[in-house]
C-alpha cells in the first residue's frame, strides 16, 4: 500500500505523492519495481551493506587490516565507482533522492556515538594527564598544524582554495580520543604504559582542538559587526547550556544513581529520560550556531562514567550504535566516493603531498617530545602511528565539509580515501612496531627460589571476587615464618570497566583511597587487608591497588603491576568455585582466559590457588597446625614449589611433607640439566629440613597410580603444593595429558581441580618465572 500526504490547494500547500511501502505481492506488476519504494528500498540497502561488510571484514582480518577499512571498501563498491558503471543499477539501489533516509540514519549513529564517547571519557583525566601527557598532546595536535599553516599553505596553495586547503591541513592533524581507544583496544594494549600515554595524550590533544576552535571562531566573527552581535548572542547561549549541564544534568544523573540499589541497573524510564535529555541539547545546539554533536558531547561528560547509569547507557546503547548505526554512516560515505572525479595529476599530486607532509610532521612531532621522556624508540614510534591514525571521526567531519560544500565531490573522494589508507597503515606499522608479549618481560630472576630463605618475600595477589579474600590470607599467613624472614604484598582488585573508555590503576597507598564509594566491593577488600596487616606488624607489608579495566585487559594489569614492583610470585584465584558438596557454583571463563594470559606474560612465578576449603565467613581463626604437603616428580616447577614449602616449614605452625613420585625403573628424561637440578635442591632440602618437615618417597607405574596417591592425600591436608609444568614421558604421568581440563594447571595440579573432591583444601599450582630472549 501506499501512503499518501495530500494537502487542499490553497495557494500555500499542493498535492504530493509520497509512496513509502511497496504494494507486496498482491500486486505482481508494482512489486517487482520495489526499490522505487523508499521503506523497502532502505531495508535493501541495509542488507546488502551488511552482508558484503561483515566476508570482506573476514577476509581483510587475516591481513590485520582494521573494520573501518572493509566499511569503506564496501560504500565504494556500493557507490558511482563501481556499482554506478553496471547500467541503471546505482540509480536503483542508490539514487539521489534517496539519500535522505541513509544520511539521517547516518547523523542520528554519530550523535549517539560521540554522547556514548562523552559519557565513557573521564574529564579529570586531562588534569592527571602529566607533564608527558600534556607535552606529547599540544605537540602532536598543534604542531604539524602551526607548520602545515605556515609552510605547506604556501606551496600548493595556488592550485587549491586557501579554506578548503585550511580544513584539509586540520583534519589531518587531528587527534581523535575514540579512534585512538578503538585503536588501542583492537591491539590490546590500552592497560599497558604506552596505552595510558596514548589515552591521556589524545583527551589533551581533543580539548586543546576544542578551545582553540572556538577562540578562531570567536576571533573570525568579531571583525565584523552583525556576528558580532550574533557570536556574542551564540556565546552567551552557549554558556547557559553548559550552566543547565552542571546544575540540572549532573545532579539529575547523581540523584538516578542514589535511586539504583547497590549492583543494578538504573531503571529503563532513567534511559529514557537520557536520550530525551541528548536529542534536545542536539536541537539547542544546532540552534545557537554549534554542530549538534557538541551538545551530545557535553552533555555525554555531564554523566558520570561506570556503573550503574554511564555503564547501563552503555550496555543499553553501544551494540546499536557500534553495530549498526556507525558502520552504517561508514558504508554511506564510502558510497559519495567517485573515482571517476579524480582525473587531474596535479590535484592528485598536491593532494598527497600535502597529505604525506602534513601525516610526516605530526608523526615527527609525536615522536621527538616521546623520545626526549625517555620512551623506548620502539615505543615512542609505536605511539606516533597510535596518535596518527584516523577514523570514523574524521569522516565524520569530512562528510559535514562536504554537505556544507567547503568540500567538492573531488577533494571529498580524496579526503576518505586518504583515511582509508592513513588507518589501514597506522594501524598495521603499530602492531609490527610494538610487541605487547615482551612488555613484561623480566631481565632478572624473578622466583621463590632466587629469593632465599631469608630475603623478603614480594607477593602480588589477585582478587577477582571478595571469596577470594580468604584463601589468599591462609596462603599469606603460611607465607610468614617470622619476623626475620617478612613478606611484602602487592594485593590489586580486580573490577570490570564498564562505562569507561579509560582504564585505571588505582594506588590507595597515595592518597587516592578517597575514591572509594560508600560500601563498594574494593572499600571492603581494603578494609579486611588493612586489619590483616595490623594483624602482622612487623612481618608484613600490605599495598593495595585497585584495577578498572576491561576482562580481556586485565592481565596486563597484573603483568604490569608485577614488573613494577619486582614481586617474585603472582598469586591468581582458580576461576571455578565448589559449594561443600563438591558442586560447581562458579565457572567464570573470562576469568579463565585472564589466568593464562598472566601464565604466558608474567615477569615473574605464578601461583593458581584453588580454594576447596569452603570456609565459613566468620570463622578466621588461624588453625594450630598448618598441613602443607609438596608433590614433587621433578622439572623447574616442582622446584619452585619445593622452595616455597621449604620457606613456610620455618613457621612453627606448619608441618611440611614432601612426597616425591618415583618411577619404578630409572627414568633419566631428556633434560640432563633438569635432572642435576632436581637432585641439589632435593639434597639441600634434606639436608637443611626441619623438624616440622616429612620427607617420604612413593612409586607410581603411571597416572592412574599418581591420581589415586593425589587423591588420598587430599584427604591428609590443608594446602597441596604441585608444579605446573613436567616432562610429558615421564611414566609417572602417563595417559593423564589425554584427559587434562584446565592445561593450566598441568597433569596433576588438574587431578585436584576434580567436581567430586569434597575436602576442605586448598591447593596451589606454580609455575617459575620463564624468561624471554
């Protein structure tokens, strides 16, 4: 059927047509003209978007080239360029009064967008950017465009116009806060240190842009009497807007949150109110002379960031966003491309002179300030490809240059095709210049055993959960023999970003326990620490850190954390929890995942601990007798745990047994070396034991004997020390591999993460540090 807007002649209105829905199938002849119709036509263009991005974002991922370029690949295959040279079908798919539909959809994407980037940016962030921050940010930002200004204007000035030329060199210096996150997220390395300066350099760079933006403008305006009048109206307007931002949106948004019960999310009319709240400030706006993306921004800062209202607006509005509308708006300018403009040498030469000099002097601006802060050369260049990059924001502005006709279809085409060259190839030298997996790689022995007996101890503990708090503190206090031997804890709390587009390391040892909220899950885990330390003065020094960060990220923080305070173990909670009868009650993956990527990263040992003991909250008595038993079978591993038992049994309240898995026929392995180790620290063992220590030795034929001996000792003991890793052709270990759940616990450290082991124990699964060439 059609819809039809008729309006009586009057001498104002006339009869219009407008036909929205196609007739269907009843009416075979209309139907197969269904692209004259504008709602099927929009549903077309859609789909045939869709399902050409997603195969080509496939095939270009193998080449680690970045999703924005099989959007723009697929809007110029859509477009005049290619689609347009097979007959009428351009004019069917897309013509030119059906551009309006794709061009709202498009604007109404990039609204919702940059108020989602707004809600996500931390404002305070500028203020703890740095000296480093601020330097990297004003250098990369200003610079190249104070040079393109002055220099390049004038030699290629006389084939171009002196504005549009302007607005070229502009948009190429500019650095873009979400482009350089999504950047830093898809090369997972936002948690890392050249993460944090990227982050805080590009917000700086983003509110310099913004101020000296509106100084020009202001100063353009005020030569001429009637802007005069009008800028200082726009002014003064603009003013009461950020005035009904502080008193009126900020305060509403605080009192949403006091409304949200504590682990919520907000209530759906909250969202509601939001959006209605972001789409008038859009139409304020674009009222008093501003784009109508600076009202979605401010009023996107004006929410606060995390949970429970920035991260359920989030939730609630990013895969819409992200996963239709922006995409989308992509595709739709890739479609305005028209290769067939770009006839003329000279202007293609000029182009990509003033392209390539303009890129080469912002990443020179970047990088000279980077290296005179002592950052690695690598890094200081990875940086500059970071800052570098371009993205959906800068088409964003060369889609509205071009509708307001600064561009022509010609510089337009050019324009969008230089993005798409700029971000596949920042973003490839970025990922070939920094290598993230050496990040942490430590250059001295970072092990229990190195350590000795009598050094202090440095722990990093890991809390996911606050469960977690109580299994680590028995595995602490056991780690504490006396006052000459003490232990310095690192212990991190681990929460999910959600919200932010910054992640945080917070130290609450620097006068920043502040941030904490009333009654929040970290305020506790500080809380039961600080009463742990008091408990142990003098033997103990607690530090504690509070990490925000995406799940994936997590382990960069850890890593980070570890090579920053030198610790010689990282102790990680099991991600699977057990309910007195041996039932699963928590299986969180994602945690799984941030386990092994610390296993392959650390610059240091790591420790699993699976917590069986099921202790009952208010019960934290300290039992007399500690029952530790190592599970040695030989390998760097075994040794580590060899050490850490050793380095408890100096504890009056742990009794120590050793068992060692014996082959019955002499198995010499493959490593000669590994075998000369086993044997000295054994005899070191023996030869300095205690008298709280039992030694005992047990043969095993093979892994179903190993199993049956782990599980009766499971049943003699409160802590189970294993190493992780060991020879596969050990015969102690045969036919164990082919049934291993979690390789991350090895062969025997997986026996005890069984569902039907009911004993209250704990058990804790090393690894010694690996060190990296």
């Amino acid at each position: 059927m059609s819809l039809h807007d008729e309006h009586p002649f009057d001498g104002d209105f006339c009869p219009i047509n407008v036909d929205y829905n196609s007739p269907g199938l009843f009416d075979p002849l209309r139907a197969s003209n269904f692209l004259s119709y504008d709602l099927p036509r929009i549903h077309f263009q859609l789909v045939i978007i869709f399902l050409l991005t997603y195969p080509l974002h496939m095939l270009l991922k193998k080449i680690h080239l970045p999703r924005i370029a099989s959007q723009i690949l697929v809007g110029i295959m859509l477009g005049p360029s290619i689609l347009g040279r097979i007959g009428d079908l351009e004019g069917k798919v897309f013509p030119d009064n059906g551009d309006i539909f794709l061009s709202y959809l498009s604007r109404i994407g990039y609204i919702f967008f940059i108020f989602l980037w707004g809600v996500k940016m931390d404002s305070k962030m500028v203020v703890r950017a740095g000296w480093r921050g601020w330097i990297v940010g004003i250098s990369g930002g200003l610079l190249p465009l104070i040079i393109g200004q002055a220099v390049f204007l004038e030699h290629v000035g006389s084939l171009l116009q002196k504005d549009m030329l302007g607005k070229v060199i502009s948009t190429q210096c500019f650095i873009s806060f979400p482009v350089v996150a999504s950047i830093l997220v898809d090369l997972k390395i936002i948690n890392t240190e050249l993460g944090h300066v990227a982050l805080a350099s590009s917000l700086v760079s983003n509110f310099i842009d913004i101020s000296t933006s509106i100084v020009s403008t202001s100063i353009r305006s005020w030569t001429d009497a009637i802007r005069k009048t009008m800028m200082a109206q726009s002014f003064s307007l603009f003013g009461l807007f950020l005035l009904f931002s502080v008193v009126f949106v900020k305060p509403l948004s605080h009192r949403m949150i006091r409304q949200t019960p504590k682990g919520k999310q907000v209530k759906p009319v909250f969202i509601v109110v939001m959006c209605i709240m972001l789409l008038v400030s859009c139409l304020f706006a674009d009222n008093i002379a501003l784009n109508h993306e600076v009202g979605a921004f401010i009023i996107g800062l004006a929410v606060p960031d995390g949970p429970p209202l920035g991260s359920t607006l989030v939730e609630k509005l990013e895969t819409l966003v992200d996963g239709l509308l922006i995409p989308l708006m992509i595709a739709y300018c890739g479609t305005k491309v028209d290769l067939r403009h770009l006839a003329d040498p000279d202007f293609i030469r000029s182009m990509w002179i003033l392209i390539i000099l303009s890129l080469g002097s912002q990443l020179l601006s970047i990088f000279i300030p980077a290296l005179c802060f002592k950052m690695p050369p690598r890094d200081a260049l990875a940086l500059s490809f970071i800052l570098s990059s371009q993205g959906i924001v800068q088409i964003a502005t060369h889609l509205f240059l071009f509708n307001s006709e600064v561009f022509d279809k010609e510089t337009f085409s050019m324009m969008i095709l230089s993005v798409l060259v700029i971000a596949s190839s920042m973003d490839t030298l970025a990922r070939l210049t920094y290598n993230y997996s050496f990040t942490y790689a430590g250059y001295q022995k970072r092990t229990i055993q190195h350590e000795g007996l009598n050094g202090e101890l440095k722990i990093l503990a890991c809390i996911y959960h606050f469960d977690d708090v109580y299994s680590t503190k028995k595995l602490l206090e056991a780690s504490i023999p006396d006052e000459k031997s003490p232990v310095s804890v690192a212990v991190i709390h681990l929460e999910e970003l959600v919200g932010r587009a910054n992640p945080q390391l917070i130290d609450h040892k620097v006068g920043q326990s502040a941030t904490f909220s009333s009654g929040s899950r970290s305020q506790e885990v500080f809380e039961f620490f600080t009463s742990f330390e008091h408990q142990y003065i003098g033997s103990v020094n607690v530090h504690l850190f509070t990490g925000l960060s995406m799940l994936k990220f997590m382990h960069q923080d850890i890593c980070g954390l570890a090579f920053k305070k030198s610790v010689s173990l990282i102790i990680l909670p099991f991600h699977r929890k057990w309910n007195h009868q041996g039932k699963v009650i928590s299986d969180n993956n994602s945690l799984r995942m941030v386990n092994r990527r610390v296993i392959e990263l650390a610059p240091s040992s790591v420790g699993i601990l699976i917590d069986r003991q099921k202790v009952q909250r208010s019960s934290t008595a300290v039992p007399s007798i500690y029952r530790v038993v190592v599970i040695f079978i030989g390998g760097a591993d075994d040794r580590e745990a060899l050490f850490y038992g050793k380095r408890m049994a100096r504890s009056h309240r742990v009794h120590l047994t050793l068992v060692r898995l014996i082959a019955p026929h002499m198995y010499t392995g493959e490593n000669q070396w590994d075998n000369i180790m086993d044997s000295e620290a054994l005899k070191q063992f023996k030869v300095h034991a205690y008298g709280n220590i039992e030694i005992r030795d047990e043969t095993v034929k093979d892994g179903a004997d190993t199993t049956h001996l782990v599980h009766e000792i499971e049943e003699a003991f409160d802590l189970i020390l294993v190493g992780r890793s060991h020879n596969e052709n050990l015969p102690q270990l045969s036919g164990l591999s082919e049934f291993t759940e979690f390789p991350e616990l090895g062969s025997v450290g997986d026996i005890t993460a069984n569902s039907d082991i009911t004993s209250p124990l704990s058990i804790l699964v090393l690894q010694q540090q690996i060190k990296k060439s």
